[in-house]
C-alpha cells in the first residue's frame, strides 16, 4: 500500500527531528511529514522532572537497548535506554542543559564537516532558547527551549562545590559560557516544574500549521532508494506496511544507536555502516541534534561489517 508524498520526511520525533520539523515547516510551505515510532509524551512521569528515575528504566517509552557483554566490564551488558516517544531521549533524559565543547564541534569542521564550528552553531543554540540569564554573548532569550536554574539547592551540594574549589577545581556559575571545566551548578530543560522536551518546546507550537503532519506508533523500516536517491520510507504503521513518498528529501533524526541498528536489519533492502568519521562524532556527543541529510547512497546486500560508502551533508541549515 502506498500512500499520497510528502516533501520533507523526517525519521524519528526526538530532540533533533521535532525541532528540524517544525522548522522546515514554520520557513517554508513545503508538506513535512514528521513519523515517529512511540506515542504521545503526556505521561505525568514525563512531564513531572522528578518523573526521570521511572522513565530510564524499561517501559513504553523506551527502548531500552542493551549491550553486548563487555569484556571491559566482566562480561555485563550495560542498559541503553532510548526513548521512543514524542521528543524522543529529551522525554526521558535527566533535563541538565549543557552543550557540547567547543573543542568537539570545532574538530568535527575540521574533519571537513563545514559548518559544523562551534563559531556557526552558536547562533542556533541561542536561538532556540530563551534563557533565564537573558540575551547575551552565549544566551538567547525568546526561543523556544525554556532554559532555568536548578530550582533545588542542597546544602549538601553546596558543601560539595566548596570542597571541589578546595582541591583546585575553579567555580564555574555557567556551563554553557566561555569555560566548561569547573564546579557549580548546572542549568535545566524545566519551566514551571515541568520537563521541556523538544515535543513541548518545538513541535506543539508548529503543529498548529497545516503543513505540518506527525504520524505516531509508526516505525520506518526503510529508506527507498530510486537510482541512488532517497525518494520515501517504508513504514509499519497498524499493522500493515506503507510506502510513503518524499518529493524533496528524507531526514534521519532517528537516534544513533536506533539509527545504526535499522540499517543493519537483517533482510532489510538496505545494510550499511556509517562511515567511522561521521558516527564517532555523534555517538559521543551528547544533546547533540544527530542530524543528517542523505544525499545520495550507495548500498550492498553484504554484511554490515564491509564499509558502504554513503554521502552525508548536514541539515544544519534547516536549524536556521
Ligand atoms: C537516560 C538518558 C539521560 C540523558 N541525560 C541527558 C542530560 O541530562 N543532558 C543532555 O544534554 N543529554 C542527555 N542525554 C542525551 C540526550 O538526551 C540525547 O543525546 C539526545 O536526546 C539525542 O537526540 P536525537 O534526536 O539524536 O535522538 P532521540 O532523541 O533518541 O530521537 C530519536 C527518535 O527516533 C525515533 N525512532 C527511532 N527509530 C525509528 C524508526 N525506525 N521509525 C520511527 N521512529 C524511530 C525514536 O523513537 C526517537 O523518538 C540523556 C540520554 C539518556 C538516554
């Protein structure tokens, strides 16, 4: 079954594929189709930030991967939650708002990821927020992303942070400033007493524009592919498959672990690895917004394991 195109399709609702949808969508005229493979994030243990300690455990909302023995680890597998819900990890994650090093970002660009300088991705950061510090060298104020203290101070805490500038470790009052080594106290996703997910933040402002469509408990199993190009996804959504076509463009934001792991889905029409250069990079960075634009692609039926060449450039512009 095959159902009428769309121009953008984005993969995966979470922290990167809310805001890149709702962008597109508020820029442009164009039909973006946001598909996501969990539900609605209304859960009071979502929205409740204390909520946190019952979402990483296994769950509706979560994926909840887990590793292969580590030999590193005497054999134990290690839990993997990922969310699988509106907002994706942002739903379920622990809210501290501190950005990547620059030092991360300006490697990446110089890897040949142009773009991608802590320098060009500053403006995006503070656009999107709106920061209780106000407009600044490092802050926004009146986006979308509600950034506030940490509305608890223990005691406790603060005895930990002297003891820390004790021992050497300098203060550091804002994480996301100049500096990022130091001691103090981070600031939070949470507005109100409530968890800021990128649902709430970005997509259920946008979602009062027509153009913009959310297919929910749908899990894309495929990319097409037409002479090289990516053209639409193969989804399962209530039991039955789809094909849905994009005229412009499919965008992965679906995850690095669930992203590497569709791909190589045994008897999928499509396996293939992700180049070292490119999966490095987001694996270890956290909050970043994981997003690629596919291109083009090359692919095989051979095991995962042999490196399929794939063109990737950023859809950092769509950010803008
Ligand atoms: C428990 C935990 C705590 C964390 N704490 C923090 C923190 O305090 N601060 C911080 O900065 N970072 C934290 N992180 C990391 C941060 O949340 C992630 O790096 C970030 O959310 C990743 O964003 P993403 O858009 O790449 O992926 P995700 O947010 O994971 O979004 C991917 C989405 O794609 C969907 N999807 C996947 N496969 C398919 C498919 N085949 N079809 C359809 N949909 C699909 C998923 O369901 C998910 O909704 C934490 C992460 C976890 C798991």
């Amino acid at each position: 079954m095959s159902t009428p195109g769309h121009d953008y399709i984005v993969v995966g609702a979470g922290s990167s594929g809310c805001v890149v949808a709702s962008r597109l969508a508020q820029k442009t005229d164009a039909r973006v189709l946001l598909i996501e493979a969990g539900g609605g994030a209304g859960s009071p243990m979502i929205n409740m930030p204390m909520g946190f300690a019952a979402m990483i455990g296994a769950g509706a909302h979560n994926w909840s991967y887990r590793s292969d023995a580590e030999p590193a680890l005497d054999q134990r597998g290690v839990a993997l939650p990922r969310g699988r819900v509106l907002g994706g990890c942002s739903s379920i994650n622990g809210m501290v708002y501190i950005r990547g090093q620059r030092q991360d970002f300006d490697g990446w660009a110089a890897q040949g990821n142009a773009g991608w300088d802590h320098a060009s991705v500053l403006p995006l950061f503070k656009k999107s927020e709106d920061n209780w510090r106000g407009a600044g060298a490092f802050h926004g104020a009146g986006g979308e992303l509600h950034i506030r203290p940490v509305g608890t101070r223990l005691a406790i805490a603060d005895r930990f942070i002297e003891a820390a500038q004790q021992q050497g470790i300098p203060a550091n009052a804002d994480f996301n400033a100049d500096v990022q080594d130091g001691v103090g106290y981070f600031d939070a996703n949470i507005a109100h007493g409530v968890r800021q997910h990128t649902a709430r933040a970005f997509l259920r402002p946008a979602l009062r524009r027509p153009n913009l469509q959310v297919m929910k408990h749908a899990v894309v199993r495929r990319v097409l592919l037409r002479n090289g190009r990516a053209v639409g996804v193969q989804v399962l959504h209530d039991g039955q498959v789809i094909d849905i076509g994009a005229s412009t463009e499919v965008i992965l934001c679906a995850g690095p672990t669930v992203r590497r792991r569709y791909w190589s889905v045994p008897g999928s029409a499509i396996r293939c690895c992700w180049r070292g250069w490119v999966s490095r990079p987001c694996m270890r960075y956290r909050q970043s917004a994981n997003i690629f634009r596919i291109t083009s692609i090359r692919w095989s039926r051979s095991k995962p394991a042999t490196a399929v060449p794939i063109t990737i450039s950023s859809a950092r512009a769509e950010l803008h």
